[in-house]
C-alpha cells in the first residue's frame, strides 16, 4: 500500500513554483529563478489551484499576492523545502562543523591570518571557508556565518558583530614618501604614479570618483592606471609600489599596521557601511558556531 502522502500531496514541481512565487509576490521572478518560463510557473500553480479547488493568489497587476489559504500553504511548505535543505546540507558535511563566507579579501586580509588561532583553541571544529563576492545568501542555506561589507538589515540574517571602517588612500611606502604632502587635485592630476582601481565586491563599495565626491572635492574624472577584477589583486600591486589604492583600513589593518602599506596624508572617510558577522535566522545556532562567533568576536572583530 502506497504511503497516505503520494495520495493527498500535490506534484512537487508544483509546490517548487509554487513557493517560488509565493516568496518573490511575482511568477516572472520565480520563472527565473527557477530557469523556467513564465507560462510554465502559471501552468503550475493554476494545476495545483484545481487540485486543492481554492484561489491561492490575488492576481492584480504584474504583482501577485497569496490569498489567506495561499499563505497557510506556504508557510508550510516553505517549512518542509527548508527543513529538507537543512538535512541534506548536513549530510553532505557531516566532517565539516561549520561553513563560513567571506569576500575574497576578507578572506585574504583579516581572516586567513589569525583563523591558526581557532583552529588552536577548538581543534576538534572543522572549518569549511567559502571565499565569494557573489553572495545570494539568506538562499545559500548552507552557510553557518558570513561577513559582509554593507549596510542592515540583511534579509534572513542576525547581526552578531561588525567591523568600523574607514577609506583613505592607501600605497607602498616608497610611493608614500614620493607623494609626500600631495593634495587630492595633484594626486588625481599626476600621472607618474598610478591611480588603482577594482570592481566592486559589494554593491556599495565606492570607487574614486565616488569616494572624492563624498569628501567632498571637487569633481574629478578619474582614469585608473591599473583595473583589476579583485580587490585582493588590486592590495597587492598597492603593496608592490605599482601605484595607489583606495583602502579600507579595518579590512587592510594587517599590512598597513606592518608597514606594507601606508596611508597617505589625505582627508579620511568614514562611510555608513561596516564588515558585519551575520548568522543565519533559523533555530538555534549550533555549539560550533557560538565558539567561533565568540572566538571571532574577540580576535577579528576586536
């Protein structure tokens, strides 16, 4: 005899579409989040109406919203998908305690250096570190913390500490002492030494021009000598003396603190933005994440 749920439960590409339209209110968005089309999302969901003989959208515009018996239904099956996700991401690191994501240059500048020091401490944790400036987290489920350059909230996320910064120029101490006591129209106008620039890891990680029009100079047009795709690429032809960068100094404390780097005699910005420890709204967090979010507190978030 087949299990009661084949029986009652609705097909499950159904209920996938369905709890993609559900959560992004739009069956556009769920068709590409799903790499379906639009038609195909509102196949399924109008099959999985008939089947239950209830409306489970308000249809209004290019918005959709769920109806009262929609929303009971969502929440639950967004219940199920999530705790399905949870199993089988720990079953898939069952040698692995926790999972943390960095950006590249995180992972490079602050975190690399002294993650020794945890493993020291709580050798029996195992760590799983994800380097990505490409961050679709609350989605990526199976991640324990991260740390994220921004602004709150972050959907899905509990702040557990941050990081103050500050963005000044920053170069190898050789071009330092080169550009002593130079002014931002010198600085931007001289073409000796060049200007290094990168793509921006986070949506509001600020570029020259972006940067001299919040300290408020006048408006440059701003022709980088160097481009580079990574901001750990871009610290480290900094430090080599190919030129000078825009750096966050919490983010840069160890090279500019060993002498690496050094900051030029420039005004200081201090942005809204920090690097945030976010973990996870779901449950209670773990043994293993409570230890490395107080060791990481203390250590690099100091």
């Amino acid at each position: 005899m087949s299990h009661p749920i084949r029986r009652s439960v609705p097909s499950l590409t159904a209920l996938v579409a369905f709890e993609a339209a559900g959560r992004r209110e739009s069956f556009t968005q769920a068709a590409a989040e799903l790499g379906v089309s639009q038609a195909a999302v509102s196949r399924q969901i109008a099959a999985l109406e008939a089947d239950l003989g209830l409306a489970l959208f308000e249809r209004a515009n290019r918005r959709v919203r769920l109806t009262v018996g929609g929303k009971a239904l969502h929440d639950a099956v967004k219940g199920g998908f999530d705790g399905i996700a949870d199993t089988i991401a720990e079953l898939r690191t069952t040698h692995i305690d926790l999972t943390v994501s960095v950006s590249v240059a995180f992972a490079h500048f602050r975190l690399l250096p002294i993650l020794s020091s945890f493993r020291a401490t709580a050798p029996q944790i195992g760590v799983r570190v994800i380097s990505e400036d490409d961050w679709r987290a609350p989605l990526d489920r199976t991640i324990d913390m991260a740390i994220r350059y921004g602004r709150p909230p972050f959907d899905g996320m509990t702040i557990v500490g941050s990081l103050k910064e500050t963005i000044v120029p920053v170069c190898a101490p050789e071009i330092a002492s080169r550009l002593k006591g130079v002014s931002i129209d010198e600085l931007i106008r001289q073409a000796e030494v060049a200007l290094i620039e990168s793509e921006a890891p986070e949506p509001s990680w600020l570029n020259w021009s972006q940067w001299l029009s919040q300290i408020g100079a006048a408006k440059h047009v701003v022709r980088a000598g160097l481009n580079f795709t990574s901001y750990s690429d871009a610290a480290y032809a900094a430090m080599a003396g190919q030129g000078v960068m825009l750096g966050w100094t919490g983010l840069l404390e160890r090279p500019l603190a060993d002498g690496r780097l050094v900051e030029l005699d420039l005004p200081r910005l201090v942005p809204e933005e920090r690097q945030y420890a976010v973990v996870p709204k779901r449950g209670r967090p773990s043994h293993a994440v409570d230890a490395f979010v107080r060791w990481f507190s203390e250590d690099a978030f100091r």
